[in-house]
C-alpha cells in the first residue's frame, strides 16, 4: 500500500516536470510567411508560445507579412494567452544571395540567445517551378540551376547562421530545424521533377544535419496537400498538357484537401510532443493515422 502510494507520488512529480517543448521564450523564424501555410505556421506559434517569444517571419510581401502579424497577436488574444509575443516582419527575397546572406541577422536583430530556452527555424517557403515540362523537356540549363538555388540555397545558410547565432550566447538553447516537405518526394508525379526533386535535396540535406548534429532536433515535415493556397491554386488551374485534358490536380483526387490551420496544429503537435526521429519524413496523414 504504502509503496503503491510512493510510487504515485513519483508518478506525479514526473508528470508535473514532464515538459513539452517551448513552454520557455522562443525564438522562432518562419520562411514564406506572407500566406498560406506559413502563415498558418506563425499564427500557431503565436497562440502557442510562451511570453517572452519572437516569431520573425520571412517572405517578399511586407504587407502580407504585417497582415500575418496582425492575425497572429488576434489568435493570441482569442486563445486568452498570458503575456506578449514579438511578431516580427524580415522583408526578404530567397532567390537572391545578398538577401539569403542577411536574413537571419534581421531576425535575430537585437535579440541576445540569452533571452530564450530554444530557436525553431522552420523552412516553410518552396516554389513549383514549371509543371507543364516533363524531364525531358528541359533545355535551358540556367533555369534548372535557378530552381535549385531559389529552393535550396537557402536552407543550409540560414541553418547554419542561427545555430552560430545559438551557440554564441552563455545559456544552451535547444534548436529545431524543420523542411516543410512534401509526399511527392517519394511519389513520382508527372510534371513536378523540378518541384519533387528539389524537396527531396531538402528532405536529404537536413537527414544529413541530423546525423552531423545530434544535439539540434530536425524533422522533414509533409502537410498534406492544402486547400487554397496561391501553390495549391496553381496546382490546381495549370492543365496538364502532358499525357491528359485534365489538370494535376483533377488527377490528385485520392486524397483530401488539408485546411492550412489544420496542418499547422498538427505539426505544432508533433514538435511540441518532441518524439520523433531526428532526420524523419513525417507526413500529415501519417499522424492522423496514428492518433
Ligand atoms: N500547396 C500544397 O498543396 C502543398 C502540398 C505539399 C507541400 N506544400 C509545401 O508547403 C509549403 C507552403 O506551401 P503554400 O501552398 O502555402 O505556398 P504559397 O501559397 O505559394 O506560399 C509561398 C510563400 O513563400 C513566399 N515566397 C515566394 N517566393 C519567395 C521568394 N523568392 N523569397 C521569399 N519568399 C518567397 C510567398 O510570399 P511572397 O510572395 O510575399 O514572397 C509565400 O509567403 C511549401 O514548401 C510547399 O512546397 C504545399
């Protein structure tokens, strides 16, 4: 009797010091979030995040940026959290190198590592490139070389600043890296080699990360195909002249369209349950299953 109620007791005390990621201030930086699923992404965190936090966010739009700003601080508000956020916009264009070299600065501008528990850095923004080409299709070199450096330069750059960034301060901050993904880096679908392949360099590059930097936590996310967003949109209208009169994503009809908030919860879920792989692949769907 007396050992079961000790055993409680522990039970307890575990339970009441069992602590989900980012319960403390956190640094957060969120790429493409001007709208659509990166919008959705910096909403979530705003309503999810400690006091204290920062969430700079990144695209080519200010005014989206600022919007996104003002719909995070509303969500907050709403959810009835205690305390402020910082949302921050960084005006930013990842096709270009000079932009890529000075983005992570201007989010991190007057913050010290000393402010915060952990960083996030999550690479939301992708483009589709051409999808009415098949591979063989190609001939302009330039274009293909273009794709890859808007899609992936910037990944281990901006990685690599904040994790200097993080190790710069005297406190030990936990970092999170995460590739917002896609399925189709295991499904081959006509049309997308530029977009697919370009998600699998992503995917491979922070499996890589993981495996060099055990002690900073890396996940591949995929969020289900999203519903009407400016990519999912041109997805959706761009006719697929290659082998049918239908467009792409008349083609896609096995699986359901995902609301961005839907998809930005469940990837908040993941990362604040802190349980996966470093380096894994996960996908939307795949959780769902399993809860
Ligand atoms: N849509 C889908 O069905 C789907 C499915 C699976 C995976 N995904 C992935 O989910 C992520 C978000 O997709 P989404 O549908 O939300 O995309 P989206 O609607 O096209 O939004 C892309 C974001 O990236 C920004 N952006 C575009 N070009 C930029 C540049 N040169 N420099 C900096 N930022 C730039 C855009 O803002 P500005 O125009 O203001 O720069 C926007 O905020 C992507 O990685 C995508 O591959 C999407």
């Amino acid at each position: 009797m007396k050992l079961t109620f000790i055993l409680r007791q522990a039970a307890r005390g575990y339970m009441a010091s069992a602590k989900h990621k980012f319960q403390e201030p956190t640094l957060a930086v969120v790429t493409g979030a001007s709208q659509g699923l990166g919008r959705s992404i910096a909403i979530e965190l705003a309503a999810q995040l400690a006091d204290g936090s920062v969430i700079a966010t990144t695209a080519r739009s200010k005014d989206g940026l600022d919007e996104t700003a003002k719909m995070a601080h509303e969500e907050r508000r709403n959810r009835n959290k205690a305390g402020e956020v910082e949302i921050r916009a960084v005006p930013s264009d990842l096709s270009k190198s000079e932009d890529i070299s000075t983005t992570m600065q201007s989010c991190v501008k007057g913050c010290a590592p000393s402010q915060f528990s952990s960083a996030i850095l999550i690479f939301n923004f992708a483009t589709l490139g051409d999808i009415t080409k098949r591979v063989c299709d190609f001939r302009d070199p330039d274009e293909i070389a273009r794709y890859y450096h808007v899609n992936v330069s910037h990944l281990p750059v901006l990685t690599g600043q904040l994790l200097d960034w993080c190790k710069s301060g005297e406190g030990k901050m936990d970092a999170v890296v995460v590739n917002i993904s896609s399925v189709s880096v295991s499904k081959p679908v006509v049309g997308m080699s530029l977009y697919s392949s370009g998600k699998a360099a992503r995917d491979i590059m922070l499996k890589v990360l993981a495996a060099e930097s055990p002690n900073v936590r890396v996940l591949n996310y995929a969020p289900g195909p999203l519903l009407g967003t400016r990519m999912a949109e041109t997805f959706r209208t761009t006719p697929n002249k290659l082998h049918t009169t239908k467009s792409l994503y008349e083609e896609d009809t096995t699986r359901t369209r995902v609301p961005c908030k839907h998809s930005a919860e469940r990837l908040l879920q993941l990362l604040r349950a802190d349980k996966y792989t470093s380096g894994d692949h996960i996908d939307y769907f795949d959780i769902q299953n399993e809860s």
